[in-house]
C-alpha cells in the first residue's frame, strides 16, 4: 500500500436531495501518520465529509479505501476503523466518570478485562487524564472535556482520529490542551484529520492543508505553501495589523 494513499477518496458525491449534492466528485488523500487540516468555508460540507467517511453517511457515489481496502460499502467496518470527535464534546461524554467513559465502549464490545485496562492505562497516561479519572465529566472544564472525547474514541484504537472543529467555544488554556493533546498523538503516528475554519491555531502542526470549495477539494498543499493561498477561497489568512503570518509562526505552544 502507497504511503500517500492511507486514506483515500476517489470521485465522492453526497446529497440529502438527489439533485443538490452537497459534495460532488471530491477526492483526495491522506497520508498515514500525518496531521491533515481540513477547512472551507460554512456549508462547504466539511462535516458532512467527515461523517461519510466515518461511515455514518453513505455516498451516492464514489469510493473511500482505507489501508487499501475499499470499504465504501461497509460503512459499519469503516466505523470500526475511523473515529469522529464531535465538536460539541458533551454529546459524546456518556459516563457518570471518566473512568467509566472511557471503559464504555471496551465493556459493550465484552472486551476482557485485562485488554481494557491496559488500554485504559496507555490512553489515560497518554492523555495525562490519570489525575481525573473518578470525576464527574460534567465538572470539567471545555479543554478536559475536549480531551476526554478524544480519549475515548482513542481507547477504541481507530485507524484514523477526525476531529469536527475541535477548538470551537475553548478559551486560550482548552485550545492549548487540545493542541498538546493532538501532537501527542502526531509523535504516537496517529493519522488525525481536523475539520477547523480556525486555521491559525493548528496550520504550523499541520503537514498539509486541504480547502474544501464549490463542493470539491479546491486545494491540496503543504501547510507551508498552501497557507498563502487560502484567502482565494474566503478563507481568513491568518495575520497581524494586516501583515500575514507564516506558517511557522502560527503556533500557540511557545
């Protein structure tokens, strides 16, 4: 299997209505253990890419292979093998404690025992949630929530994490969680995909940038280069009193 082609989508089209698609022909690639930043602009259907892949939608058209097997009519397998965090992270927290949360899913799968809390152990340290395991996910903040969800869909051990605008209503602390928590998973060789029209807090992270525009992928770069070009497709270029901002600038970890 080609490096380049862990994740790939050839010629997708989706629509709730047959004749108004909302993607149309799309296709792209992602490269195994890469971190890729998808973005557009609201209702370029980032979200509904991210389902389709994930298998929670069905495409009227089109192919999705993953590690080279073309699962576009599996979508229960591709389930297995792609986890989505949700941007509201509250919908996705089920347990009365993190432990529990994160034991949900391994204990409905009747996993053994031993197995779940080795994997428990490995995603709490992992995540360094250990400190907070017995309490109550509603009492924690938006960034531990954020980490939580990940956390759970990690336990799982998908093939790729997708993340729906993961930063969204996190003050400058949660946002910095976040971020650590997804490079932790870059040097873990995790290939993570997020959805986020707020490219300035992960672009430098980010080994390639794709735009979603005219219900097809407009662009497909190195963050680097790709950077300098968003702003043809309505998205913001990130920048200070006017001037833009490289890529490697745009960290909020220093």
């Amino acid at each position: 299997m080609n490096n380049s082609n862990f994740c790939l989508i050839e010629n997708l089209s989706f629509g709730f209505e047959k004749s108004n698609n909302i993607i149309e022909n799309l296709s792209l690639s992602v490269e195994e253990g890469s971190l890729t930043l998808l973005t557009g602009r609201n209702g370029s259907g980032k979200s509904i890419l991210l389902r389709l892949i994930k298998g929670l939608l069905q495409p009227t058209k089109g192919s999705i292979i993953i590690e080279g097997e073309d699962l576009t009519n599996h979508p229960n397998r591709r389930n297995k093998k792609v986890a989505l965090v949700f941007q509201d992270a509250d919908i996705q927290i089920v347990g009365q404690t993190v432990k529990k949360d994160l034991l949900f899913g391994l204990e409905n799968l009747q996993m053994p025992l031993e197995e779940q809390n080795k994997r428990l152990d490995y995603i709490a340290t992992l995540l360094n949630l250990t400190a907070l395991m017995d309490k109550r996910p509603r009492l924690l903040s938006g960034g531990e929530k954020r980490r939580l969800s990940i956390a759970a869909s990690l336990v799982m051990y998908p093939k790729i994490v997708m993340l729906d605008e993961p930063f969204a209503n996190l003050d400058y602390e949660g946002v910095k969680q976040v971020l650590n928590s997804l490079l932790v998973l870059q040097k873990a060789k995790t290939t993570i995909i997020v959805a986020t029209h707020e490219i300035e807090k992960i672009a430098a992270h980010a080994s390639s940038i794709i735009v979603l525009d005219e219900k097809r992928v407009a662009l497909q770069e190195p963050s680097v280069t790709a950077v300098e070009k968003v702003g043809n497709y309505g998205i913001r270029r990130p920048s200070v009193n006017g001037k833009p901002i490289e890529v490697s600038e745009l960290t909020w970890l220093k």
